[in-house]
C-alpha cells in the first residue's frame, strides 16, 4: 500500500485554478439554443468559468456580415442582432468571450472550401480592405455596446488550426501570416489595448509556432500572447457512421507539450508572452466514446493537477455536447466533447472540474495521482484518481493519506466518481442505449450521474489524521476535511438511546 506523508512544515505552493479561465463551445450560432444556454448556466453555478471560446463569430448563421443593393451597387451591411444576444447571455452568466476571429462569411470568401456540418469556409478574404473594415466594425460595435473597459479583457484570437488544410485552404502559413497582420492592425487600430494572438495550431506542427513569432518580430505585427491546442488521441483504428475509435498516448504526452511550447515562447523575441491552450481534450473527434466515460475524467485529471505549471491558460473542449460539426447529435451519448450531455445530464468529466474547483488556494503535496490543498479558512481538500487505460477488473488501488489535520476534531467527506457511480454511460447502456431516451429515461440519467457521498468523523493524533482510500478502477475522489464545532451540548433532552434502533 502507497503512503503519502503531507508534511505540516512544507511551505505552501500557490495553487491558482489556471484550467478554469477558459472554456470552449461550439460555434456560437448554438448559443442562440435554450438547452445551450440551460448548460452554461449550470456549469457557471458549479464552477464559474471567466472566458468562453468557440468558433463561428463570423459564420453566417451568426449573420454578421451582409450585403445590401443601394442605387444598383452593393455594399456591405453588419447586423449585430444575433451576436449581441449570444455575448449579453454570456455576460449575464459570467462568462467573457475569449473572442476566436472566424471564419469567413461567404461574401466575402476567395472559394468554396468549407467544413463540419455547418460548412464554415475556411478561405482567405477575397479583399483584405473588405476584410479589415469587417474587423473594425464589429470591434467598434463591441466597444460601442459593452465601453472600452469591458472589450480590453476579451483576447482575440486569429482563426482556429491555419496549419490543418480542411481549417485554411492549402494551410498556407505565408497567406495565414497575412491574415494575421492584417487583423491584429485593424483591432488594434480601434483600440491598441485589445490583446490579440495566435497562431491557435494544433500538435505536430510546432514549426509554426515558431516562424509566426519570428514573423511578428521581423514585420513588427503585434502579438499579446500565443495560442495552441492539444489533444493525445492517436489516428483512429476504426471509423464508422456513428463513431471514431483511437487509442490515447499517456498523459504526460499533453503535459510535455504544454511545456515544450512554453521553452519555444521563451526562446523567441518575445519570451514573456502568455500561452493559452486554447482547446484540449483527450480525443479530437466529437463521435468518440471515450469522452461518455469515467476514463476520461481519470485521464484529464493530471491534466487540471499539472497543466497550469506551463499554460496561462487551457480551455477544455467543450463545455456541452449542444454541438453540431457532425451534423446535429444522433443519440443521448454519442462521444460528444462536452462535460453535460443532452438532457443536462452531468458527465463524469464534468465532476472532475467540480471536484477540482472545491480544492485549495495553497497546494500541500502534488504526486501523478494526487493533489492535496488547504482553502483559506483551514479546511483540507485533495483529489485523488486511479487511471486505468487496461480493459477488465481488478485494478483496485489503496494509498494512506497522512494528512495535517485542521483540528483536533473533523468532519470527513468524500465524493466519488467511478464505474459505478456518477456514470450515466453506464446506466444508459443498461437501458438498451435509446438514441432518444424519455422524459422518465433522462430523468434517470439524471440520477445516475451523482457522485457517490460517504462522510465520518474522526480525531487527530498529533495533529495528523490518517485516511485509508481505496480507488477502483478509473475513480476520481474528493475529499474535504473540516473542522467540527460540536453544538450537540445545546441540545435539552437529547438522547439517541431512546430512538428505536439506535
């Protein structure tokens, strides 16, 4: 049996929530949907995201850009109807827009590529002017609608992977690059306080990261931070009409690059500048059935413990499965990237960030499966997990935490997500997997994705107190230590022996 020592002398590390700053959406069309909204509300009452990220800002079912016939000629029109709905919901819950400059509205697109279900095109502007007053109209609105002060907290991101061909036509680095400098000057040229940043590639294409900074350096382009995305699924082994199968590296593949980036940023002209993951999850396809699962909040949650060592920000993808790039979702579970399901139904993952975002200020003791914190009031909390990517049981796993107790006496409460418990998938596969559950079908789902709650009481012995937790297998736990104060002498006439069966 593992044992970990807490030591009481250790001096504190600063623990900040880097993983909850950001959250990724789908297009931001959705956002015009109630579940949609029903969903990031839920999610901001429970953890309380600051920004949120997706695409389509531009697309033409947000309907920004228009044109308009006056006296035989056309020109543009800009129509903020929708965009100002979707960006007054998300301040109403909290939550600024981390703004993601894209795609291209068809008018003004070069050609016809496009992708995902939604046809988002994916060419360069067929006339940079027109491109350029695009940018600085909708800037101007924003600050016009929301002042100044509010638009200089919302980074803008430039495009989204320019170096996948089915994201940029050609994954033309040098039209990408022009893209770049065009657009960082026309924000800026409304208001040279709004951060902008890029190049927001996916792995395997670092190269990139580096010219563009070099770009930036030699054209003199701003640049206010630099964005990345990451995801540890290899290329998928099976592929059929409803799903995407693929093996996942192990996650200090995603951790290590987190951290190479930030050597390239710090080796470049501009070594200070912040770097946002922009988009991680473990798979990158919205059909793969690992992200219904209580593996994937195992799998992740190294990533939350130790993302923020590297990363000024990552933004999980996504924060609903309301998402669309495969056409509208063709079940209740369907391998979707979000942490709620269809119904509101909490999926493990979305545990992990709650029980995460319960922890500490200060962090007390860090290992790969176990971060244990102190809050600002004395309370305790750690998570602790059990990752297992093997298929079959037995995989069990008991550590005796030794822990600086807040008191003398405490209250012990513990939260758990395993395979049997905050699991729909697994409830949901019992029920024969209906693609379109009932009212009574979802209701139960409901049930079934709580976590499992134990408590109990316990006295310190010199100082410490001493748990004993088994994890099965692929459990994420939280536990709470607090301190009691014990009222039960208030209390005229108590007795428990005089209550049948006690």
């Amino acid at each position: 049996m593992k044992k970990v020592v807490v030591d009481q002398h250790t001096v504190p590390q600063a623990y900040p929530k880097k993983w909850k700053k950001v959250i990724g959406t789908g297009r931001l069309g959705l956002a015009l949907q109630k579940e949609y909204l029903d969903h990031l509300a839920f999610v901001q009452k429970a953890i309380g995201f600051q920004y949120i990220r997706g695409h389509g800002l531009l697309h033409d079912d947000v309907g920004i850009y228009r044109e308009i016939e006056v006296e035989g000629r056309r020109k543009p029109f800009y129509n903020f109807t929708y965009i100002d709905r979707i960006v007054d919901a998300y301040l109403e819950l909290g939550v600024r827009p981390f703004v993601e400059v894209g795609f291209m509205p068809k008018l003004l697109a070069s050609g016809g590529q496009t992708l995902f279900a939604w046809e988002a095109n994916v060419t360069p502007p067929k006339d940079y002017g027109q491109w350029a007053s695009l940018i600085k109209a909708v800037v101007s609105h924003f600050i016009e609608r929301y002042g100044e002060a509010e638009v200089v907290k919302w980074p803008f991101e430039i495009w989204n992977e320019p170096n996948l061909v089915d994201f940029w036509k050609g994954a033309d680095k040098e039209e990408y690059f022009k893209l770049y400098q065009v657009t960082a000057h026309a924000i800026k040229s409304v208001n040279p306080d709004i951060p902008v940043g890029g190049p927001a590639i996916c792995g395997g294409s670092d190269e990139w990261i580096v010219d563009f900074l070099q770009f930036c350096h030699r054209e003199r382009v701003p640049v206010d931070f630099v964005t990345r995305h990451a995801y540890t699924s290899r290329e998928p082994h099976k592929v059929t009409p409803d799903y995407y199968y693929q093996e996942l590296a192990e996650p200090e593949k995603m951790l290590n690059e987190f951290k190479s980036v930030r050597a390239l940023i710090e080796a470049s002209p501009f070594p200070a500048l912040p770097l946002h993951i922009t988009e991680y999850n473990t798979s990158y396809s919205p059909v793969n059935p690992i992200h219904d699962t209580v593996c994937n909040a195992a799998y992740l949650a190294r990533i939350l413990s130790e993302g923020g060592d590297y990363a000024d920000t990552y933004s999980y993808w996504t924060f609903s499965d309301v998402f669309e790039e495969r056409d509208v979702p063709r079940a209740q579970f369907h391998g979707g990237f979000g942490m709620i399901g269809l119904g509101s139904v909490p999926k493990p993952t979305f545990h992990l960030f709650a029980f995460f975002n319960a922890l500490g200020e200060e962090r007390l003791y860090r290992d790969r499966e176990t971060v244990v914190t102190r809050k600002s009031d004395g309370t305790i909390a750690l998570v602790a997990w059990n990752l297992v990517t093997e298929k079959g049981d037995g995989f069990d796993k008991t550590i005796s935490y030794v822990i600086p107790a807040p008191a003398d006496d405490v209250f012990i409460k513990r939260q758990t997500v395993d395979e049997q418990h905050a699991n729909p998938w697994k409830t949901w596969k019992e029920m024969g997997r209906p693609r379109f559950p009932s009212h009574s079908m979802v209701d139960t789902l409901r049930q079934a994705a709580q976590p499992l709650m134990r408590t109990a009481r316990a006295k310190s012995e010199a100082g410490f107190v001493t748990l004993d937790v088994t994890l099965t297998k692929n459990e994420v736990t939280l536990i709470e230590i607090v301190p009691v104060r014990d009222e039960t002498d208030s209390y005229v006439g108590l007795d428990d022996a005089l209550i049948t069966s006690y």
